[in-house]
C-alpha cells in the first residue's frame, strides 16, 4: 500500500471515529476507486452503510469483501464476514454459496466466544485500525492524483485454494447447512479467555483472525492463529476442557455449539462422519506433535503412521494392556477412560483421558507392559498392531537410536526393583 493510500486511510478512520460518517464514506470510496483490491477500507465502506441503514447496499459490498476473500484463499476471514450478512439480510445466499463454490468437497484436493467473555461480530472486524483519539482533526485531504490506481494481485486458481478442514470434506448441501445454521462468529478482546482448563464443553473454535495462547496446568504450550481449530473434543464428547485458550490479540473466532451443530448431523449424517474424521486426523496430528519419539519422523513417515491407526473398542472393565505381557498394539484414546494399575506400585495413577497415547514403549522396545490398562466404560480407541508400528516408526534411525537409550534405561530401572523387592524380603 502507498504512502499516500496509508494517509488516506487514517484520514478516513478518524473521520468515522469522529461520527462523521457520509465524509469518511466518500474517504473510503476514493480508496477503493485507486486500490480496488483494499478489502479494509471495502469492509469499512458496508460498515458505514449499516450503520447509516442502507442494508441492501451494505449487504452488496459486504458480499463483495466475502468473494474477494474466498477467492485470495482467505476462508476463515470469508466465513466469518457472510455471517455479518445474515445479520443483514437472514435471507441472503450467494455469499454462502459462493464460498461453497471453492470450498466445498473437493475429492483429491492438497490437502465467538463465551457469551460472558465476548461481544457478537460486529461490522468492520477485519478493518484497519481506528485513530485513538477521537477530537484529532483528521489530516489534510489527498488529491485524487496522489492515490494511483494500483494493479490487483491475480487470483489462484481454484485447485490451489487450500483445503479446509471439516468444510472441504462437506457436500455443498452439507457446507452451506453448517455455514447458515450451526455456527456463529464473535470477537474477542485481547486478554480475555475463550475457555478455561477443566470447565464442560459444549464447542469447537475456528480462528477467523487473530491469535490465542494454549495454557495447561498455567504453563504456556502454544500459540494458535488464523485458521487453527480448537475445542472439537469437548464438541463431540462433552468432555471438559484440556487447556485453557486466551486471546493475545483482538481476535475473531467462528463458534460451533453443540445445540447448533446437534440438529444439522441429525439431519446430514455426512456432517457426522466429516466430523469425525476431523476429529481423528486432529487427535492424530496431536499425537504426532506432542509425543518426543514420533516428533522425530518425517512428514511423509508420519503420513504412513497415520494411515495405519485402525478403530477399536472396548467394553466396560475389558482389559486393553496386561502387565507382564508383551505390548501388542499402541493405542490412542477417543472416547471414555481407562484406568492405570502396577503390582508393585502403592500409589494411585490417574486416569487416561481423551487424547493420551499408551502402548508405544513396550512396543517399541519389546519390554513386557509395565501397567495394566484397563476401561473404565465403554472406551472408543485408535490402535496399530505392534509389527507395524515397529515397522513404521524404527525405519527412522534417530527413534531407532532413541528407542535403544529407552529400552537400556527401562531394564536397568526394572533390575533395581528386583533388587530392591529382594533386600525387602529380609528387612
């Protein structure tokens, strides 16, 4: 952007924090009429418009902005805009569809808030920051030659828009009953929680724009932005929250309730399976990230991993992994609990929850399991067989070397217990 079109824009923002709407519309209109791709000041411009009442013309430039987005490949920022326009006009579609248009399933594509913490999306959420000071007199006016035409960018073509999660797994039926009916988009100030460790949920987040930080047990684990999901197990489970999630910057967030996603999979059995799926490349992708053995595969090492984890099940009290026996599968819990127990253990060990992988070392280092797991209810799983895994994950020298160091570490540790457990008989 020039330095003229910058003054511009802060001569048009300060206008509109003045109240002086019809000048700082005309402002963002010789804006647009030099730089016709300046989505801000294009989103400033249907602001002003709904504020002056003139729906139908706000709703025009909005779908505009919402076009222009989806096409640069600006999804989450177009998703959360056509919900401004349903606001406006609760019957308007073609933002929506058009957004489906490019979204929507592709086969073989390259792959908010709490009510109490933050407000309703309000227009202009995506627009250039406002002057801070309101009396300022705004600078003097540009000439209409100073702002020269600018050439706008190319678009992408369709196959190169990026696939989306969950979205691009939907039908266009499926895509479109999503986006007008079981999600909402909202702001959140800086600094304030999204959800919190430990409560129930009931939603899953997209960011539309902005950041967040991921806090667990108050230490800071991640920082999530543009485009990011959180939130999907308590979504699908009702299980409580893993981490708390607050904003660091302004952040706008699409929000998806269970009350709200609850009649759509009702009636779009695919919405269920899509996601479902989501879920589980989601819990996948976690376990890949966090777990210290499987961070060192490549990319391509942990695609194939990924592709080989299976669905299992569990009844209540079964047994998944017997002390003293040899591991048979690594597994990855979805659904329910599983309780942790060791003969030669007084203590208490915590539940596995929704998310914790179990099974990997026994595997890996062909030691006997070192605790019995067992279901504590009904326990929906991912696993992959011992051969496999062994197959997939030692290809890769640094965990073969890695696995190794484990495997000498885990037998010296059971050797002093042995020892320890001896010397006790003639205490």
């Amino acid at each position: 952007m020039s330095d003229a079109v910058n003054r511009q824009m802060d001569r048009a923002a300060q206008l509109l924090m003045q109240g002086r709407l019809p000048a700082a519309l005309e402002e963002y209109r010789r804006i647009v009429q030099a730089v016709p791709a300046e989505l801000s000041a294009r989103q400033k411009i249907a602001e002003i418009l709904a504020r002056q009442g003139d729906k139908k013309a706000a709703v025009a430039e909005y779908s505009e902005v919402v076009k222009r987005y989806a096409e640069q490949g600006e999804f989450f920022k177009a998703t959360a805009l056509s919900r401004v326009i349903l606001t406006l006009d609760p019957s308007h579609q073609l933002a929506q569809q058009h957004l489906a248009s490019l979204y929507a399933s592709r086969p073989g594509a390259s792959g908010p808030a709490l009510a109490s913490h933050g407000a309703a999306l309000q227009p202009g959420a995506f627009g250039q920051a406002e002057a801070n000071d309101p009396s300022q007199h705004p600078p003097e006016e540009i000439a209409l030659e100073e702002l020269l035409p600018e050439a706008e960018p190319p678009l992408p073509p369709r196959e190169a828009l990026p696939h989306i999660p969950l979205f691009s797994a939907l039908s266009t039926e499926e895509f479109l009953a999503v986006l007008n009916g079981a999600m909402d988009a909202k702001t959140i100030r800086a600094g304030q929680t999204v959800v919190t460790e430990g409560e129930p949920g009931s939603s899953m987040f997209a960011i539309a724009q902005g950041s967040v930080s991921v806090w667990r047990e108050a230490q800071k684990v991640a920082v999530m932005s543009e485009g990011e999901f959180f939130g999907e197990m308590a979504l699908l489970s009702g299980a409580p929250r893993m981490a708390s999630v607050k904003a660091d910057t302004d952040v706008v967030v699409l929000e998806f309730p269970r009350e709200s996603m609850g009649p759509v999979i009702k009636k779009y059995p695919g919405v269920r399976a899509g996601l479902e799926q989501f879920y589980r490349e989601r819990m996948l992708a976690n376990l890949m990230r966090a777990n210290p053995l499987l961070q060192l595969l490549t990319e391509p090492q942990r695609a194939g991993l990924t592709r080989a984890f299976t669905p299992c099940t569990f009844a209540a009290g079964e047994v998944v992994l017997e002390e003293g026996a040899p591991g048979a599968a690594v597994f990855l819990l979805l659904r329910g609990q599983c309780t942790v127990s060791q003969s030669n253990s007084a203590g208490a060990y915590p539940d596995l929850v929704e998310g914790d992988a179990f099974g990997e070392i026994s595997v890996l280092t062909k030691l006997p399991v070192s605790a019995t797991i067992k279901a504590k209810g009904a326990v929906v799983a991912l696993c992959v067989m011992a051969d496999d895994f062994r197959a997939l994950v030692l290809a890769n020298p640094a965990v073969s070397k890695k696995v190794q160091q484990l495997a000498s570490e885990r037998m010296t540790r059971t050797a002093k217990m042995a020892l320890q457990a001896d010397a006790d008989q003639w205490v």
